[in-house]
C-alpha cells in the first residue's frame, strides 16, 4: 500500500509539471493504472442562444417611435471563436457574435442587428473532473449597429459602430478527444455617439443619450479540437 501512494504522489506530481491532466486509479488489489490526457491547445467553437439588450436607445421624441424601439429586446445569438492555449490555463483568442431581434406592433416594425468581432484572453480552470473545465475570457473589438425600420409608411435605415468589451464565463465539458460541449454566459458592453444613414447623413447623439449597446447572453456550443 506504501508503495502504491508512492507511485501515487509521484505520477501526479510528474503530470503538474508537464501541465497535462492525470487520471489516476487506486484498485482494491494494490494496483495503479495510469492515463494520460493528450493536451491539444488549438480549438475552433461555434454557439447560438439567446440575448437580453438592457441598454437604452436614443430618444428620438416620437413617442410612437421610441415605445417601439424600447420594446422586447431579446434577440437570436450566433458566435464563433478560435482559441490557442500558449499554456494550459493561459490562452488568446478570436471572437465573433451575431445579434439580431426585432419589434412589431400594428404595420411599424423596428429590426435591429449588431455585430461584434475581436480578440480576447482566455483562463483554463480544471475541475475535480478531469474532462470539466470553466474557461473565463475578457476582450475588446470592433462593434457594429444597424437598425432598419418602417414607421408610419416611412423608412429608416441607420447604423453606427464603436469599440465594446466582452466578458464571459464558460463550462467546458470534453465528450471525446475531438469535442468539447460548452454553455456559457457573457457580457457585452458599448454605446453609440453617432449614427450615418444610409442616404449619406451623419448625426450625433447627446451625451447623456448615446445608444446603449450592453446585453447579457447565454449560449450553448461546440468547439472542435484539430
């Protein structure tokens, strides 16, 4: 038994040092097995799932107009991300999220779609479970709006862009040495100071009525490991 917790200490002592996860059994006959995780440090995701805007829009005095625009505003989400591991909790990564939601309410109806793209740092959490991870990311990129609209048989066609900030949290779950299904939870943050029309024009937004962009998302995905 002595020898067995020996070999025990040893072997996960080893596996720290190589930053690579250790599964190790302890049988009733005295006897270890050992398996060692390959650690592969490049993965490409994909997720979808829904999102809840909280941010203001811009008043713009129609009070028709503006109960439109301050309706629902939960929307579809689609992201996708690449990620490199330069160490096993450590990682850079490139984002993109998608999202769209709409308001209808008689024959006025308010589309809104925002875009999101850039680069983030990634954290590796392991869990008591060697296949259970929470990975925790925070970045800042390039943020678009567009919002097309048809009010009182007229219609608008705006968009603006700026630069947002994402946080967010995930559970990783490894299903295989090739998949990891993911569920996660984000913050996207930004405000809008100007908007261009279509037609050419440009407008500034007061100070205290810049478009709010900031929204909580929740997503479930895949991320595939080449």
């Amino acid at each position: 038994m002595k020898k067995t917790l020996f070999v025990f200490f040893l072997f996960l002592f080893a596996g720290k040092l190589s930053g690579q996860d250790t599964i190790v059994i302890i049988t009733d006959s005295d006897t270890l097995s050992y398996q060692e995780i390959e650690y592969q440090p490049f993965r490409i995701g994909l997720n979808i799932g829904g999102g809840y805007r909280f941010g203001k829009s811009y008043e713009t005095g129609n009070s028709g107009f503006d109960h439109l625009a301050d309706g629902t505003k939960i929307g579809f989400i689609f992201g996708a991300e690449a990620t490199y591991f330069f160490f096993n909790n450590l990682g850079l990564g490139l984002r993109y999220n998608y999202f769209g939601y709409s308001n209808n309410e008689e024959s006025n109806t308010l589309n809104f779609k925002t875009s999101y793209i850039g680069p983030s740092l990634y954290g590796r959490i392991k869990l008591g479970n060697p296949n259970m991870f929470l990975v925790p990311s925070v970045g800042a990129g390039y943020m678009r709006e567009r919002q097309s609209s048809t009010y009182d048989s007229q219609s608008i066609d705006i968009k603006g862009n700026t630069i947002g900030m994402m946080a967010s949290v995930s559970f990783d779950f490894k299903i295989s040495n090739g998949a990891i299904i993911s569920i996660e939870a984000a913050y996207m943050g930004g405000s809008l100071s100007k908007w261009k029309e279509k037609n050419g024009g440009n407008f500034t937004l007061p100070d205290n009525q810049k478009e709010g962009l900031s929204r909580i998302d929740l997503k479930i995905g895949i991320k595939l490991l080449p």
